[in-house]
C-alpha cells in the first residue's frame, strides 16, 4: 500500500535562513505528489504539485520541491523562510486506485524571529 | 476564501447524538472528499463522492454516511456520537487528483 513518511515531527528555524521538509514515499509507479500548508486554524492549501516533467517544482509562496526517483523522495525547500510560514506542512501522494490523496503525518515548522 | 465552504466551523455536541456537516464544493468540481484530522490519526481519508455517486471509501466508521446532491454540496453525517469522534472535519473538491484538492476551512467537532 502507498505510504508518505516525514521523518521530522517539528522544525524550528530563523527567520531568513534555508529550509528543507523531507518527505519520502512508498509507491510502484511513478508518483502525484504534493506539498499542502496548514496554518492554525484553516484548511490546507496546496503549496505545490508533481506528477511528471521536470523533477524540480515550483510552487507558491516562494517554495520549490525536487522528485528524485532513486530516493523516493520529494523534499520541500526555500531558501529564505519568512515569519509568516510557521504552519503544518503535509507531504501526500495519490493513492494507486487514483481515487484519493494519502496524507503524510506532517512537520511542523516553527520561525524564530 | 478557497472556494469550497463547510458548515457549521464550530459544533459541540454530546455523545449519542447526531449531527450533519455540510460542504458546498468550488464551482465546477464534481468531486467531493471528506477527511478527518485529529492529534493521534492525522488527515484521515473518509469517503469521495462524483456527481452524487459514492466513489471511494477509506477509514469511515459504520456510524457515519454521506451523500452528494444534484446541486454537488454533500453532508456528512455523524450519529451515536463518542468522545473520541472528536475531531476537524474537512472538505475538499477537485476537478481531478491530478490537480490537487481545495480544501475548505473545516468543521471543528467536540463531543462532550
């Protein structure tokens, strides 16, 4: 069966430094893929998407993610982190039956000012 | 606002009772999800409805059901309700799963 892993619980970082959320995969074929935000309080929001191309996404709010097959990874990164993006991150993957997106557990990212 | 409303954001209820959660998808989507967020299972998938008919269904207990009408909104409807059925429940459309879900803001649940 699919399953989406992210190893970190909780992240903290300073405001203006990198970032990087992993997030890794169990899936025969090639992978949908997606990042979602959730800041307290509201629905998620879908950051940014990948199912086939380039393996180098861009998405909103200045992330990007890399797709790298050999590693069943599709990390999120940005390479300034703002105050404002301290939320819940999920990574997902659509399920093989094509009929529903799986949930990773989440990272939560905190910002230090 | 993403386009895809639920009602009632707050509900607190005790236990045995039934309640129904309604979301209304974004214009267009024919498709409806409903999840279940809570501390110790995280995003839980429930059940997808297209176009009024059941598609999928995922973790979704015996006591709960679901329709989608003609107009597209759907209900989610929760009876003999428990302590540990407390919990966000969350809508989400999409045209596609290629494109990704529009989530709504979600139905917080607490059953005392």
């Amino acid at each position: 069966a699919q399953s989406v892993t992210q190893p970190d619980i909780h992240i903290t970082v300073s405001e203006g430094a990198s970032l990087e959320l992993r997030c890794n995969y169990s899936y025969g074929a090639t992978p949908y893929l997606f990042w979602y935000v959730q800041s307290p309080g509201q629905g998620l929001q879908l950051l940014l998407k990948y199912f086939s191309g380039d393996t180098l996404v861009q998405g909103i709010k200045g992330f990007e993610a890399e797709f790298k097959r050999s590693q069943s990874s599709f990390n999120l990164r940005k390479p300034s982190v703002h105050w404002s993006d301290a939320a819940e991150y999920f990574c997902a993957v659509v399920g093989t039956s094509y009929d529903k997106v799986i949930f990773g557990p989440g990272t939560s990212l905190s910002v230090i000012p | 606002d993403s386009g895809v409303t639920q009602t009632p954001k707050h509900l607190i209820t005790a236990t045995g009772q039934r309640v129904t959660l309604r979301c209304s998808p974004r214009s267009g989507d024919l498709s409806v999800y409903w999840y279940q967020q809570s501390l110790d299972q995280g995003l839980q998938f429930l059940i997808q409805y297209y176009n009024g008919e059941e598609r999928a269904k995922g973790n979704i207990l015996e006591r709960f059901s679901a329709q989608q009408f003609p107009d597209l909104h759907s209900e989610l409807n929760l009876s003999s309700l428990e302590l540990g059925d407390s919990a966000l429940y969350f809508c989400a459309s999409s045209p596609g799963l290629s494109y990704g879900y529009t989530f709504g803001s979600g139905t917080r649940l607490t059953v005392v």
